[in-house]
C-alpha cells in the first residue's frame, strides 16, 4: 500500500501487555492507550522519515483487558525501513525487523507494561484484523473456595460464592455456534452482534481458579465479560443452562446477570490462514463487515 507516493511492506508485530493501567487498545485524546503507547514509539523512531507509521490491530481489547497473543501490522516506507537498518548503538547491524521490536521495546522501558515480543515481514495478503480467523480468550474467576492469591489480583475477578464449575461448563457449550449475540453485546452503531462461537469451556485449575476459554470469529464489546457473567449466575444457581439460550434468542440487553470486570480476561492468540488465503480471508471478512 502506496504512502506518499512510495511502496511500503507490512511488517507483523506479536504484542504483550497488561491492561491494567491502560484504557483500551484504541488511541484516545488525553488517555493512556496501547496503540498510543506504541505509536508514540514509533514516531519518535521514525521522527525524521516521513508521517508517524499507524498501527492496525487484530482486536481492539477494551480498557483494563490483558493480552499476550495480541497482533498488530505496520506499513512502513523505504525511507522508514532504511532507517532501521543504520547501526543504532550496535557493532553490528540488525535486520530490520530485529531493529524494530528492539528499538520499540527500547523506548517502551526495560519494565513496561506493553512488550513487543516479535516483529517479522508480513506474508503478502496480511491483515491483522481482517485475515484472522478465530481470537482466542481466557477469563479467570476466583470464588470463595479458590485460594486469591495477591499476586494474580489483575488479572483474575473475585466473587463470593461458591460456583459449580461442572453447570458452568454446560451452559458454556449451549451456546456455541453462529448466532446473533445482541444479548450479550454493547451495542455499537453500525456493527453487526452476529458471530461464530467456536469454543467456550470452564475448568478448574490447581489453585481452584475456575478458568473459561473462549474462541470465535470475532467478538463484539464487551460480548466475553457478558457471556462469563451470565454463567457465573449459572454457577451460583440463579440461571439455568437453557435460560442463557433464550436470552440469547431474545437478542436484546437484559439486566439477568452482570457484565464481569475487565480484569478477569486475557486475549491468548490470535489465528490465522496460511499462504493465499491471508488476503482471500481478509477480502471476505471486509465484505462481511461492510454488509
């Protein structure tokens, strides 16, 4: 895709973050971002090559969300890309994708909150948010029998009552399938509530954290805090299995549970196609969305 009359090449960037002092992914004017954390990085790298590089992002997490499978792309210009290969504090010089996770990672600080763990060329096709096929997520909750420990305080919900993994689990795999999700969306302008649900599950783990894992085509705001806290209510015995498909059915917001807190939910990976099918997947999620 042509900037300023020149070529440029895609570059993928794997990104980790703890969004506990973030407000989201998305930029926003006088807040703290991810996107803007690393945007800043990249304008001050490429400060003197042209407009400031912007970044596309597979999903855009909102405020207080955790990642370690995020995926973003960048494009950047001849002029950009030589200036990641001048040596830059080095004997010798790094590729330019060596260069360019080093130097973000550099400016972000050796202990930030936001890590670039990889950056590679994009195969040709890529897109980071339309060529990907599923987004995985993972919720912890710690109920009153779990053992809440301090140290994973932000990135796990704590409830008081007692939960029944085993109808947590049930209800989870009620719901799975291509279906309109408005009851467990917030509501944007313009953007369609129907999705794919791949895979939705519960277990419990060694400190009796009861953790689900979440997996769809895409998800709409807030739709996983929305789908964890109706089986929470599930778990406490205040819903049943089946109600959690007719309120689905019903697609409309309801007040019959509670949107769980953001702390909770971490985005694990990211899929994508291989070869060719990068650019035809993302040539039919674009149309998909436009529709």
């Amino acid at each position: 895709m042509p900037t300023d009359g020149q070529p440029t090449r895609r570059y993928r960037l794997d990104i980790a973050y703890q969004g506990t002092d973030f407000n989201g992914w998305g930029r926003q004017p006088g807040l703290r971002t991810v996107q803007g954390a690393l945007e800043d990085a990249l304008a001050t790298i490429f400060r003197r090559a042209g407009d400031p590089p912007v970044l596309t992002v597979a999903g855009r997490t909102d405020a207080g969300v955790h990642a370690v499978g995020q995926v973003a792309h960048v494009d950047l210009s001849p002029a950009q890309e030589a200036v990641l290969r001048k040596p830059h504090g080095m004997r010798q010089p790094l590729s330019a994708e060596e260069a360019l996770a080093r130097r973000l990672n550099g400016i972000l600080g050796p202990v930030s909150d936001v890590v670039v763990l990889a950056a590679a060329v994009a195969p040709d096709g890529f897109d980071a948010r339309f060529s990907a096929l599923w987004r995985h997520y993972e919720y912890r909750v710690a109920d009153r029998t779990a053992f809440r420990d301090p140290l994973q305080r932000h990135r796990t919900a704590w409830v008081s009552s007692d939960l029944d993994v085993a109808a947590m689990d049930m209800a989870a795999h009620g719901l799975l399938g291509l279906h309109d999700f408005a009851s467990y969306c917030k509501a944007r302008e313009g953007a369609t509530t129907i999705r794919t649900l791949q895979a939705f599950s519960w277990r419990q783990d060694a400190d009796g954290v009861l953790v689900a894992d979440l997996t769809a085509d895409a998800f709409c705001h807030s739709m996983v805090r929305a789908l964890v806290g109706a089986c929470v209510e599930v778990g406490e015995g205040k819903l049943g299995a089946g109600d959690l498909v007719a309120l689905r059915d019903e697609r409309r917001r309801t007040s019959a549970f509670k949107v769980m807190p953001a702390r909770g939910l971490t985005l694990l990976e990211v899929g994508y196609p291989e070869g060719a099918e990068l650019a035809l997947r993302a040539e039919r999620t674009r149309a998909m969305r436009e529709l």
